[in-house]
C-alpha cells in the first residue's frame, strides 16, 4: 500500500449552471473529483456513501481510474444531490438547492485492509467525522484535510480539535481569515499553523494558492484559461493533483510541496475546461506535464 491515498468525502449528484452551457445528474462531491484527479499520480481508495440511484455508469468513471471503491456504501434512498450556477463571478457558486439524502446519516467505516494507508485525505465533511476516520487508522504518515466556512463557524471546537492531529491543511483565503480570525492572509496562515498543520495551503480560486510551509511561503499564480466551463470541484481536483504527487513521491519537502502545489493547479485548471470530470477523466500523462512545464515558463523570470 505505499504510495496509496485513502480519501474520505461525499459523492454525489450536480446540477450546474453557468455561462456557458448546463448540465443536469453530473457526478459529483469531494471525494470524486479528488479521486479522479489524484488517481493520474498514484492509487486511490475511497470511502463514501451513495443511495440506491447510484447505477453502474457512475460507478465505471472510478473503474476507469483504478480507484478502490470497497469503500463506497450503498444505502436505500438518494445519492446526495447539489444544484448551483455560476453568473458573473466565476469563482462563486450560488447554490440553488441542496439534498443531503443518504449523506445526512453517514458514518464512515473504514475497511480494515484500509486502515493501514500511509497517506489520508480528510476530504470536506463535518470536523466530527473526519476526527472519527482518523481515529479508525493506523497511524497513517501524512494527514491532509479539507474544510470549509459552515464548519468553521457552527464546529469550531470540533475543527481545531482535529487540527491538532492534521499535517497539511487546505482552505481558501476567506476560511482562512475566518477561522484565524485575521484579516492580513500572512497572519492567518501563520496563527493556523499554531493550530497544529506544519503546511497551510491557501486556495484563491483562479488567481492561484499560496503555501505556508515551516521553511517559508510559496506562491503560484492561477493558470491562464480563455475559457471556464464550470469551476465546480476545481478546489477537490486541486488537492487530488497536490496530494497525489506528495504521494507519489512518498514524503513532504519543501521542494516536493512546491512542485505538488504545480500540479495541483495543473489539475484544477483542467477540470475547469469541462463540465463534471470530462476533462480530469480524459487527461494523458503527456497533457498534465506539458502544462506543468507550461507553469514553470509562466513563473519564470
């Protein structure tokens, strides 16, 4: 199992809108655009929950990918389904509709032949339940987790209790100054990583991310897109592409974290090209490296 990420997050159904065209019953969630993106660097396994709506089709997408979906429950009802569109801000989704279905009862369980899993993505769900899948492990060597501002300000306690345990933390800019209570988004970063992550990754949507490591800061900007079909999952498939290649590599540098954090946005730009996973799903390997020596041309000076 070196090498091998278990990630932990919601599958589910979108509905999307945005300027430039829609599409209805695309898969979704968390763990499935992290998968499908980490799934070009290194194996995957997943744990997640899907209602009884959840057909073979959906279940190919993970197959195609190698991605270990032992893990995947299937209970009587619906598969979580999220409706938004997009207008003139790009970065921001309006949510229409949300239906947490069979996601509103679930409590992971991790396979004992996951357990021992060196790396774990906490992907985006309730502070509580990642604590409990965390919990569940072997020690895994390298946590990195996700989370977001509903979290933030109705589970704080539970959020920084789990922090103490987390290696690597993912957020945008404004989860950042919230949670840390800062406005400047340096001292945000750096009252976090006294929260326990050793690395704070800031996502700032399409201009780039900036990392916050113990030896220092890293930036990189967004990659220039003509065209932005649909955003949505663009900061999972982010964190697919970056911890993907932490995997792959089999440690944290501070070297590895800058070139992970390449392909992270190497990643989240191409899922932006398409709607659902088309693009991610689609990707060669001499596509993803051409636009990663494509970055370093763009930040070179």
């Amino acid at each position: 199992m070196k090498n091998t990420i278990l990630v932990v997050g919601s599958v589910a159904f979108d509905n999307i809108e945005t300027p430039f065209g829609k599409r209805d019953n695309a898969l979704g969630g968390s763990a499935t655009y992290f998968s499908v993106s980490a799934s070009h660097f290194t194996k995957v396994k997943l744990v997640a929950v899907v209602g009884d709506d959840f057909t073979e089709k959906q279940h190919a997408v993970f197959k195609k990918h190698g991605v270990d979906i032992t893990g995947l429950e299937k209970q009587p009802g619906k598969t979580f389904r999220w409706a938004g569109k997009y207008e003139k801000d790009i970065n921001r989704a309006i949510t229409i509709s949300t239906e947490l279905n069979v996601f509103e009862t679930f409590k992971p369980k991790i396979p004992e032949q996951y357990r021992g899993i060196p790396f774990l993505f906490l992907a985006n769900i309730d502070p509580e339940l990642q604590y409990d899948v965390l919990s569940q492990m072997n020690k895994p060597e390298i946590v990195a987790c996700d989370t977001m501002n509903l979290w933030i300000e109705i589970k704080k306690p539970q959020l920084l209790k789990l922090l103490k345990k987390v290696d690597i933390l993912l957020l945008n800019d404004g989860e950042a100054k919230q949670l840390s209570g800062e406005i400047n988004i340096i001292k945000s970063a750096e009252a976090i990583k006294k929260m326990g992550p050793k690395t704070v990754v800031i996502k700032r949507g399409e201009y780039g991310v900036i990392c916050f490591t113990q030896s220092g800061i890293f930036a990189s900007p967004g990659y220039p897109l003509k065209t932005i079909c649909d955003p949505t999952g663009a900061g999972d498939s982010f964190a697919g592409g970056f911890f993907g290649y932490i995997a792959r590599c089999g440690k944290v540098s501070d070297k590895i974290v800058r070139q992970a954090l390449i392909y992270g946005n190497v990643m989240g730009s191409y899922n932006c090209e398409s709607f659902s996973q088309d693009k991610l799903s689609s990707l060669t390997p001499a596509q993803i490296n051409k636009r990663f020596n494509e970055f370093k041309k763009l930040m070179m000076f």
